[in-house]
C-alpha cells in the first residue's frame, strides 16, 4: 500500500508532495526511456490526452478536492479580500472560486502539486497571523483587519524579510483568485470581455475606440 | 467509401496515402477527385469537429480553468488529441542534452492531424524563396522555381479559402484577382500598430489566412479546380456549400464545427469521401513501406492499435504523408538486403537537414490602449495583420549580420480571458487587492501587446534525425533521435526580432519588457515553432537529394512523400500553405504517370 494513502486529505506531507512532484516532472523526461510504454508513475491520474471537450466539467470531476471546512473558510475569505463584491461585479466567492482554488491544487499536475504546498502551507500562514495577531482565525476578523496582514505581504518586492515566504504565497493566491474570477461570465463582463457571440460580419473597432487612441 | 476498420479493408487501393494532415488531405483530396482509389492510413483516432469541437465553452467550463497540462499542452480546448511534445507510449529522443541542441516535436494521433489546431496562416513563399543557394550562397536551392508552384497555390487558395489581400511587395506574392477573399478590418492594437510602425518603416498588411471571411463561391471554383470533371464539380459544390463563413467568435485553435476555416477533416476529406473512393483506416500506426523482389513498394505494414495486430495493406503506389519527421521514421524502419540502410536512402539523406522555423517573441504593456472603449475584438480566432519581411534590400547590401527574412506575426486586444487575464495588474500597481485590484485590472486588460517572429532557418548538416540504436515505442517500432544546432545567422536574427519589437512597442508609446540577454536566449527551441520540414529534399540530383521535384523517391518509383519532408529550405512563410500546393502539384504528377503506365 502506498503510504500516502493513509493520510487524511489536506494533510499531503512534504515528503509526499515531492514524491508526486518527481514523478509528473519525470513523466517528460522519462517518457523517453520507457520500454514499451510502461505505465507512468503511479498516483491519482488526470484527464488524460483525449477528454470530452463539448461537457461543462465541475471541480471533483476529475480528480478527489482537498480542502477541509477550516481550510475552506479561510481560502474562501482571503478570496473575497483579494476580489470583494462591488457596484460592478459580486465577489470572487459568489462564482466559485475556492472551488476552482481546490481543484487547482488538487490536480495531479507538476505545476498544481507545487502549487498544492505553497496554497495550503500559506492558508495556514493567515491563520496563524490573524490568531497571533488578533487572537482569531483569519476568516473570522473583519476586513480591516484581515487588511493589515494582507498589507504586509501583498507586494514581494517590498515584503520585510520575515514576509517573504508568506508573500510569495499571497502573489501566487492572487494570481488564482484573479484567473478564477475573471474566466468566468461575471468576471469577463466585468473586466469588458464582449465577445465569444456571433456576429454576421466583424465591424472593427468603434468609432469611439478609434478615438480614444488618436486614430479616428 | 468510408471510415473504416483494418478488417473491413479492401485487397488492394490504387495508392495507400500514410497521414491524414494537410499533406495526405490534399493528396488524398486530388487523387480520389480525379478516380484513383485511396487508402488512407492514420495512426490516430476518426475525429470528428462538427460533434467534437468546444466552440463557445468558456474558461470556467474546463478543469483548471482551461490552463495547459502535461495532458493538453496548448490548453484544454485545443483541439489537439492524443499529442502535444510527448505521445504517450510513443517516445523519442535527443541526442545531446544540451539544452540548446534539443529539438521539441509536437504530433497529434487524430484524424487531420495538426491542421485541427494549426494558426491558419497561409503565406506563399516567394521567387527568392525557391532559389536561396543563388542568393546568397547559403543552404540550398530548390530544383523548382515560384512559377512551378503558383498555379498550386491558386487552386490551393481557391479550395481551402484564404482571406488577405494583394500588396505587390518584395518577394511577397500577390494571388490572382478574385482568389483571396477579403481580409477583416484591423483591430484598435492592430492599426495603432501599423500607425506608430510607419516611422520604422515596417509595413503592416492584411496577413493571409485559411478562414472564410464570406462564404465560398461554389458556383464558379468548382469548374476552375477540376475542368472536364463534372462528378467532382459537383462534389465540390456541395461541400463548399456545407462550410458557413467566419461568425467572427472563438479560437481558431479549437477547431471549428461550423467548418469556417481549413482543417483537412473540414475541407479535404468530407468531398473525398463523398466521391466513394476513398477509405480511411483510423488508428493504424504505419511501421514500414513493405516491397517486393524487384524493389518496389507493395504497401505497407501497419499495426492496429486496437488488436495490436501486424496487417498488411497492398496497393500500386505508396505515398508518405505522416509528417516530415514521420515519414523520416518510416522510411528508415523499411530496412531489407536490398536496402539495408531505409528504402529511398541511397544518397544517405533520408533524416537530413530538418528545418524548423526561428522563433522570438516581446511583449509589452501601452498606457494609450488602457481604458479603451469596449467593443468585441474577437475577430478571425488570430491575426487579421502582420509585418512581412521588409529588409531585402539592407541584407542585399550587406548590412545586417544574418542572412534570411523574418515576419511578425501580432498579439493584440481583448481576447477571452483566461487564468492569466490580470496577473500582470500585481506588478503594475505595486501589489494591489481589493476593490482597487478590481479597478486596475478593467485598466489594463487588452494594453498588452506582444509580437513573434517567424524567421528563416538555413539548413545544416548538425541538424538531422536518425533511428534510435535502441529505444522503441509502445508498438516495438524503433524511434526517432533528433540532433539540432542554430547557427549563428538564426541566433542573430532572433535578437533582430526582440530589438525591432522593442522598437516597435516603444514607438506605440508602450513598455517593452526587459530583451533577453543575446540571440541564443532569445530563440525558442528547436521544433517549439511546430514548423518541422525537410528530412526528405528534393533536387534534381539522385546522390544528393531523397526525391525528385515531384516528390517522387528516386530510389524506388511508385513511393511518393508528400509532407514537409521534400522542403529544400524553410522561408519565414509558414510552410503549410506550401505543403498543400506541393501535394497537389505531386499528386497530378502521379495520377499522369499512373495513366502512363510508368507506375
């Protein structure tokens, strides 16, 4: 039996996580040198080189979720720091993001698994900070307060050498957070994506854009 | 005829056509119009992109976002199947492991092969293209000239459709009147672009692509295409009805159901097929061209991927389609007494001078198309503009350290969002969240622009592919080891390429990301441009080149390949439009011979 069998979901130890990281990189190179297309490392498998395009997929379709509720709660309030309701648009959690973010690092792919560690090793970062900081979980300060640690770690390059790590998180939970958010509908009207409908001819630019950019 | 299973095969075809993709479609295209009876062979599964294409999935409909994987390298919805850099169970390898001496080899195990997913470009080479060794001394010539070959491409441009226009630049020839259809409007990047660029003396035109921008006109190609032929006409005539025109959404690199843009399983196939001489064996990986005891080709021994059974398949000629580097590995697998190092090797150049096409890429950001009025800029699925090669006259003179053409191909606009869409927000604005994040993000999106360049690569002796002494696939078929070097002409352009494009941002009133450190890190690996020709050239002489100029071995007679493999150079002009109008232009050949009874 595999000894990574035995651990309770949301727990992937380092040692774990190296291991599945070793074997989606060697996947390529090893490719090569396999005799007779041996079966690749073993592990939970991903979708495969030839899925059904045409079907609307779910996270867990593929691939078992990691998440535990705790987890959940402070990866689904640190979404909604990062992408919170306003006049425009609803926050990033009321279009599945923390859900996306779980499936994401979830997946069995090299990058997910890296990905896998600095998500659930920052999660628990916040919480340790907002408990050290305000006696609390992350999730349940309020916003000003949840600002105040975000503040510290939102931006790498200026981040005080106690921060980095938690930084480096932070820049990589954004970058999820934003892609999860606007790959959705509300995200791409959000962000003035008008397009994916047919249209009989391509008019080109408005006269308005023509314009904005001095060409009209 | 049909899609059919390796038990279902006739006893003999006319011509077993190996591969499926733009050099099989055409070859088997013209072949089953004019009568012959086809065999087609495809190592990948029957696909099908009016059921199978994801046309307006968004993002948030796929695992991950969409975002690449090892599974599905160029995204979820890329229409690739079974492929990407690696074929599970079907491997090969380099033999430095230099990472500047690798060579990347992107395949596809599906019906119409790469021409499901390719970016639809569809440049002529020109005169110059065909005699380079004259020019400047350098690679080679080809031992036909642009006028063999401009009839091909008008009847090429004619039945795929090709949208762009006629510009009368150097080396950058024009189509016949009426044979493009028009070309898309610019988009707001595109025609800032082609402003700011005027003052570096860059021309931006209509690129050429293969997307109806209006439908075909099936009441007058038909007759031009195939004269004296009433049965294909009328084939024709249906099928070019069946294809609706662009509705200007989604990625061409999807595919397309509506069958608006060129894919072999679109426009060559369906009329193929209906003509009832064509039969098409799916998942049939081809081993070997099998001969008799004089030395010609009988057909070949493929396996059923299903059973995982050896069949033989007869017909009177063989034609290799399977992709240059493919038919490579066929050719050296079909060893025997008479032919000890592959069939049709006798100049020992079978595997030599594979060419990719020299890749870089800048992007960068431009305050100016920050906030710009929302408007659909979908478009064609790709470019609806570049820049092509324009220095003819400076490199005549000598002043530029390398030797070939590069075109730039655009990046520009709001395209659909993908994971990526604000990443580049945290870094402009100095780490921001919150609703401010949300403010900036609707700021930048669509002011990055980024441009390619497509170069020429010279062939050279350092790159070539061989068989591996000992790894093989899945199948027990020997694979493939790839050796590769640039020289310095195209590292030297590609640093040419990042310093134009820098030029070119800045003149848009743009920030051009930091330039790579020198040419040799600013080129993309061997292969990554997916441009893979050569392996098999032509010439006019039986010790140095593998085919005549009619893609016919000159070793045995009745073995044809009609892929990239006979290219002799590879121009900056992406090489599919080429490989078409080769195999059609081969494909002819062959049909005169046959009714000659020299085949």
């Amino acid at each position: 039996m595999n000894p990574s069998d035995s651990l309770p979901p949301g727990r992937l130890d380092r040692r774990t996580a190296i291991k599945w990281m070793m074997a989606a990189a060697a996947t390529v190179a090893l490719v090569d040198r396999l005799p007779l297309g041996a079966a690749p490392a073993a592990g939970p498998t991903g979708y495969g080189t030839d899925p059904d395009l045409t079907k609307p997929y779910h996270p867990g379709d593929y691939w078992p979720l990691t998440f535990t509720a705790e987890q959940r709660r402070t990866a689904t309030a640190l979404c909604d720091v990062i992408i919170p309701a306003d006049a425009t648009s609803p926050a990033a959690s009321a279009v599945g993001v923390p859900d996306f973010i779980d499936e994401w690092i979830s997946a069995p792919y090299p990058t997910q698994v890296r990905d896998r560690a600095v998500v659930l090793e920052g999660l628990a970062w916040m919480d340790d900070e907002a408990r050290k900081r305000f006696g609390r979980s992350f999730a349940d300060l309020d916003v000003p307060r949840q600002r105040t640690i975000c503040d510290d770690i939102c931006y790498a390059p200026e981040a005080g050498a106690a921060f980095k790590t938690a930084a480096a998180f932070f820049n990589r939970y954004r970058d999820l957070t934003s892609g999860g958010f606007y790959t959705t509908p509300v995200g791409m009207k959000d962000i003035g994506y008008v397009g994916n409908m047919p249209t009989p001819t391509f008019a080109g630019p408005t006269p308005e854009a023509l314009k904005h950019l001095g060409l009209a | 005829m049909p899609i059919v299973t390796a038990s279902k095969t006739q006893v003999s075809y006319d011509v077993i056509v190996v591969g499926s993709g733009a050099g099989g479609g055409q070859t088997a295209y013209t072949l089953a119009m004019e009568g012959v009876k086809v065999l087609m062979v495809e190592a990948g599964r029957n696909y099908d992109p009016v059921r199978e294409t994801p046309m307006f999935q968004t993002n948030d409909q796929a695992p991950l976002r969409g975002a690449g994987t090892p599974d599905k390298v160029s995204g979820f919805f890329d229409a690739t199947v079974d492929g990407g850099w690696q074929v599970p169970g079907e491997p090969y390898t380099n033999a430095s492991s230099e990472p500047s001496r690798q060579f990347s080899w992107w395949r596809a195990r599906m019906l119409g092969g790469r021409t499901n997913h390719w970016g639809r470009i569809s440049l002529r080479n020109g005169p110059y293209d065909f005699k380079s060794y004259s020019r400047d001394g350098l690679g080679f010539d080809w031992p036909i000239s642009y006028e063999d070959v401009a009839p091909y491409y008008e009847k090429v441009e004619m039945l795929v459709g090709v949208y762009g226009s006629n510009e009368g630049l150097e080396n950058t020839p024009d189509s016949a009147p009426g044979v493009l259809l028009p070309p898309p409007r610019a988009r707001a990047g595109e025609l800032l672009a082609q402003q700011r660029a005027k003052k570096l003396g860059l021309p931006v035109i209509p690129i050429h692509r293969a997307v109806l921008s209006v439908t075909q006109d099936a009441a007058t190609i038909p007759a031009k295409l195939h004269p004296g032929n009433p049965a294909a006409q009328r084939i024709l005539a249906q099928a070019m009805r069946e294809r609706a025109a662009c509705f200007w959404a989604t990625s061409c690199g999807r595919g397309c159901s509506i069958r608006a843009n060129y894919q072999s399983t679109t426009v060559h196939l369906p009329p193929a097929l209906a003509t009832g001489n064509l039969d098409i064996l799916p998942d049939a990986m081809v081993r070997e061209v099998t001969l008799d005891e004089n030395g010609r080709a009988t057909g070949v021994l493929c396996i059923d991927k299903v059973t995982g059974e050896e069949r033989r398949l007869q017909a009177r000629v063989v034609v290799l389609a399977a992709s240059s580097a493919e038919s490579v590995r066929i050719l050296l697998n079909s060893r025997s007494v008479r032919f000890p190092n592959g069939v049709a090797n006798s100049s020992g150049l079978v595997g030599k001078y594979i060419m990719d096409t020299v890749g870089a890429r800048l992007g960068g950001q431009v305050p100016l198309l920050e906030n710009l009025p929302v408007y659909n800029e979908d478009g064609a699925g790709g470019n609806h503009v570049y820049v092509p090669w324009w220095l003819y006259q400076e490199q005549k003179a000598g002043r530029l350290d390398f030797a070939r053409g590069y075109h730039i191909e655009f990046q520009t606009g709001r395209g659909m969002p993908g994971l990526g869409a604000a990443t580049a927000v945290a870094g402009l604005t100095h780490g921001a969240y919150g609703q401010r994040f949300k403010e900036e993000a609707r700021r930048y999106y669509g002011s990055f622009v980024s441009f390619a360049g497509r170069g020429e690569m010279i062939p050279n002796a350092d790159s070539f592919c061989e068989l591996d002494p000992t790894v093989k696939d899945r199948w027990g078929i020997p694979v493939l080891r790839f050796h590769w070097k640039w020289s310095d002409h195209e590292t030297r352009q590609a640093a040419h390429m990042q310093r134009t494009f820098a030029d070119l941002i800045t003149a848009m009133g743009g920030k051009p990301d930091p330039l790579a450190a020198d040419g040799a890190r600013a080129i993309e690996a061997g292969g990554r441009i997916i441009h893979e020709v050569g392996g098999t050239i032509m010439g006019s002489d039986p010790k140095k080149s593998v085919t005549n100029p009619w893609c016919q071995t000159w070793d045995v007679r009745n073995l044809f390949v009609t892929d990239g493999g006979p290219f002799v150079s590879n121009a900056d002009k992406n090489p599919t439009l080429t490989i078409m109008a080769l195999a059609w232009r081969a494909s002819d050949y062959l049909i005169g011979e046959m009714k000659k009874g020299n085949i």
